[in-house]
C-alpha cells in the first residue's frame, strides 16, 4: 500500500474509471456510462487511488460540504482489497471535511460491510434514532 497515491479524479478519463466500477460488476453505472461521467464530474469531490499510475480505488463524495456530505461510491478493484486502501480513502475525505456536520452513506447489508464503516467511525442510523428511506429508479 505504500506506493498507492491518492489524487483527484475529476479529470481522469472515464476509460480507467469504467474499468474500476465493471471490476465490482456495478451494473447500475457500466450499462451507462454517459451516467457514469456525468456523476463524477458533478461531484462534490472524486478521490482516486493509483497504483504506478493504474485507478485501483476511488470514492466519490456528493453533498453540500457544510451540513452534509453523501459518499455516493466507495470501489477498490477486488485484487487490491483488504489492504487498507478503503480505509484510507474514507480518512482521505474526512481530512477535507472535518467539520461537516453529517457524513452519511448506504451500503449493502452485509457483516463485512457493517465491519468496514464501524470500523472507519460510522454508526447505523437506527442508533441515532433515524431511519433511512430511499427512492431508487431501476
């Protein structure tokens, strides 16, 4: 992990990033790739992890970046998981926003999952007495 470097990604041609995302079979963004760019040019902010120059990580932070900031997407390429890369995105965007009031994200409802965001300072909601709804469009 020591040679990966962190970097914005909102410039970064939409090839790599396409690659990344298909690498974690999300459908939702591959099968629309005009989508795909569109997101992360619009984003508050896209940070990319490169290895000797390859995207292997990103995470992808949406949201006003004073009351609330939304992290939309969180990938590192399957063969680069588990090495803290995750990690040190999540901290990477904490270090930007530090006094942003909500940090808030949805994620599949998994142990591994609840383990990784436990582990990175975030709580489920219910814990805060809150529900989560949400409206998606398939």
């Amino acid at each position: 992990m020591e040679n990966i470097v962190l970097q914005d990604c909102g410039e970064v041609e939409i090839e790599p990033i396409m690659e990344l995302y298909k690498s974690v079979n999300w459908t939702n963004y591959t099968s629309n790739p005009s989508m795909l760019e569109g997101a992360i040019k619009n984003s508050l902010k896209a940070i990319g992890a490169f290895d000797e120059g390859k995207l292997v990580g990103i995470i992808r932070v949406v949201g006003d970046g004073h009351s609330i900031i939304y992290i939309q997407d969180i990938i590192v390429a399957p063969e680069y998981q588990r090495q803290g890369i995750g990690r040190r995105l999540v901290e990477e965007i904490d270090a930007i926003f530090p006094k942003v009031y909500q940090k808030i994200l949805l994620t599949d409802n998994s142990p591994e999952s609840e383990k990784f965001y436990e582990s990175c300072g975030f709580s489920r909601s219910d814990k805060f007495n809150c529900i989560a709804f949400a409206k998606i469009n398939r």
